[in-house]
C-alpha cells in the first residue's frame, strides 16, 4: 500500500454522537447486530442497550431532574409521577438530550435498527418516577404515528424491588401472559415497536427504591 494512501473516513456518527453514546454503540456493525436482536425478540421486536450513556451525561440528567416538579397521574391504569414534556426544556440539558435524540445521525441508527424507512425529526420526551406502590397495569402506546417507544433508565431495581417491564403474549390485543422481564438498570436503554400487539406494563414497586426514567416515542 503507497504511504500516501488515504486514513480511513471518520464515521460522522460517532463524531455527531460520542459526546452523549458510548463509541462502541455507535459503529456500523454494532448498530447492523441491534437490528438483528430487535427483530429476533419476542415477543415483539425490542432490544435492551447497556451501558448506553457516557456516564458524566446520567451524572447530569439525574441533577437536572432533582430541580423539577413531577405531577402525581392516577388512574384505574396507573399511578405514577411524571414532569412536563422537555422535549421544550429550556434546559441545557434535556435542551441538548433532545437535539441528540432527534439528529438525523440518531434517527438514522434507529431506522436501521428497528428496520423502519424514516423517522420523523418529533420525539416525545418526559421524566417519570415510580415510588413504592406504583404501577402501570398492561396497555399498548399506539396513538397517532408512533412507531418505537423508548424507556432510559436513571435508576436501578432488583426483581424483587418491582418496577421490572414486562412484555406480554397476546390473543389479538389481550394479554396472555408474560413473556419477557427487564428489572430497571440504570443506563440501559430499551428500545420496543409500537403496534396492537405490543402490550405491557411496569410492575408495582414494593420497597422504597425510586424508579426513575426518561422516555416517550418517536414518530413515523
């Protein structure tokens, strides 16, 4: 090989991204074996990323946290905290989290990893606690045009502690059974198609342990 031969091209999605995802979530084949596990995963397509953030950005998300009101939600269906949509923070931090999540370098990824042909720039985001005996019993998120729901999670549970999301199997739309259980880990990221058939819940937390995430659905 001539010593004047080119380096190989940066990947642009790690230099858009590493400053929020760790590098090796964001290399080509890693988000190319994603896609495969998403669409593997019963069941319905999911698939649980770990060790996602760069540490100091979960350091600073749950900061920012502390400094916000979350409004108490009840219903027959829930029971939980939850803050105002930050997808319009003036917050530099969720301010920044949300430019991330909506980039066309994000966006990208995540159509290459749940198979989709676009994604709209319009992602969903809020804070959500859940404290000792809350709950959120098995529904699924279609509404509108989402099409990938998406929990980060600020805190980790034991099973034992609750708080665990739990997919179901489904006759048509009704719930059958779980299936598949994902206790909370803090700075993991789960990833799940919307559809009729992608019903679940969160369990009842049962000690006092918080269960604290950021999600919402991005749009199709």
């Amino acid at each position: 090989m001539s010593k004047y031969a080119s380096s190989p091209r940066p990947n642009p999605r790690i230099a858009a991204l590493k400053g929020w995802i760790q590098e090796q979530h964001l290399q080509d084949k890693t988000i190319a074996a994603y896609g495969k596990q998403f669409q593997k995963n019963t069941p319905f397509p999911h698939v649980l990323i770990k060790d996602f953030l760069v540490k100091k950005q979960i350091d600073f998300l749950k900061n920012a946290l502390e400094k916000l009101v979350f409004e108490k939600k009840d219903s027959d269906l829930f029971s939980f905290a939850q803050t105002s949509d930050l997808s319009r923070s003036t917050s530099f931090v969720f301010g920044s989290l949300h430019t991330m999540l909506s980039s066309s370098y994000f966006l990208k990824s995540l159509q290459e990893i749940a198979g989709l042909p676009k994604l709209k720039p319009v992602v969903d985001l809020h804070a959500i606690r859940f404290t000792k005996t809350c709950y959120l019993l098995p529904h699924d998120d279609t509404l509108d045009d989402r099409k990938v729901a998406y929990v980060l999670y600020l805190s980790s549970l034991a099973k034992k502690q609750g708080g665990a999301l739990e997919f179901f199997s489904v006759n048509g739309q009704r719930p059958i059974k779980i299936v598949k259980s994902y206790p909370c880990l803090e700075n993991s990221l789960m990833l799940f198609a919307v559809s009729r058939q992608s019903v679940h819940h969160v369990a009842e937390v049962v000690d006092e342990t918080e269960r604290l995430t950021l999600g919402g659905w991005f749009h199709g």
